[in-house]
C-alpha cells in the first residue's frame, strides 16, 4: 500500500511554534549538529530569495519540514565559497511517529524536482551527521553519491551529492 500523498507548502509565521515543537524531539536532536541552530521567526520572516523554507503535509497535517538554499548566495556561507548551480537541503520529520511511512522520500523527491526546474542547478548537496546512519542510508537509496566526510564547525558530516542525471532514476 502506497502512502498518502505529500503536499509541500511555504512555511509561515503560524508554523512557528510546530517548527519549535519539533527541535525538541529526541529524533530531530539526534540528527542535529552541534552548529545546527534554527531562528525559526527569522528565518521565516528573512523570506530570502536564496532559501525556501516547505512544510510537508499530508491532508493538511504537517509531517515534515524541509529547507533549501543556494550555498552561493546563503548569508552564513555554511557551505564555504561555493560556485553557483548548486542548492543544498536539510530535512526531517517533525514526529517520530511518521517516520518510515513514504513522506520523507515524496517530500525529497518533490525537493529535487523543484531544485532542477532550474536549468542552472546541476546538482544538489547534502550533510548528515557521519552518526546518523538512518540518514544516509535514506539518502543512497534515494540516489544521492557520497562525496567525503568534511567537518562543520563542531560536527563531522558525509557530504552527499545529487546531480540533474540523477533524476531521471527518480521517475
């Protein structure tokens, strides 16, 4: 039986407290980093054109929440000195009770689409932390190649990668 389906949506102010709520699950701790600090009513409200903040939602009950951003243009230059045509995307499932159902795969898969319909992106990066072995077995099997570990301020993450030719495994 197929999960139901995902919708992703821009996140907004009235999110704000879910979004809080769920940094405090044990899940979502075990997979941030050290450096991994989220503002969520800033972040929100900076409404910035190098980011896009999406809930994912099932019927219209959130489930998960994903980010992405082109490194080359993001504020913090988290990613370094990057050269454009790349976007990088962290997510996760606000409950643990939604783990493991399909809607993390649909939300990345709609992320990925939605990263290469521009026709500058040629790929798409991810870090988890080196620990989070669910993570990265998740983002194999979506496609996504290793690239290396590199360290993040205080966390040791495997950088991943997914290029436009990858998507068409996805369809």
């Amino acid at each position: 039986m197929s999960p139901p389906n995902v919708r992703l949506r821009k996140a907004t102010v009235t999110d704000i407290p879910m979004l809080e709520y769920w940094d405090t699950r044990p899940h979502v701790i075990a997979c941030s980093g050290e450096d991994d600090s989220w503002d969520w009513p800033n972040d929100i409200a900076r409404d910035a054109d190098w980011e896009d903040i999406l809930v994912g939602e099932i019927d219209g009950r959130p489930v998960g929440v994903i980010q992405i951003i082109d490194p080359a243009r993001e504020e913090s230059q988290y990613w370094g000195e990057m050269p454009p045509g790349y976007r990088a995307i962290d997510i996760w499932i606000g409950e643990e009770s939604d783990l493991s159902k399909g809607y993390g795969t649909q939300i990345m898969q709609q992320a990925l689409a939605r990263c290469f319909d521009s026709p500058d992106v040629k790929a798409v990066l991810i870090d988890p932390l080196a620990s989070n072995k669910d993570a990265i077995r998740f983002y194999e099997r979506l496609g996504f190649k290793h690239v290396g570990p590199r360290r993040f301020g205080n966390d040791d993450c495997i950088v991943y990668r997914f290029d436009r030719s990858d998507m068409a495994r996805l369809a």
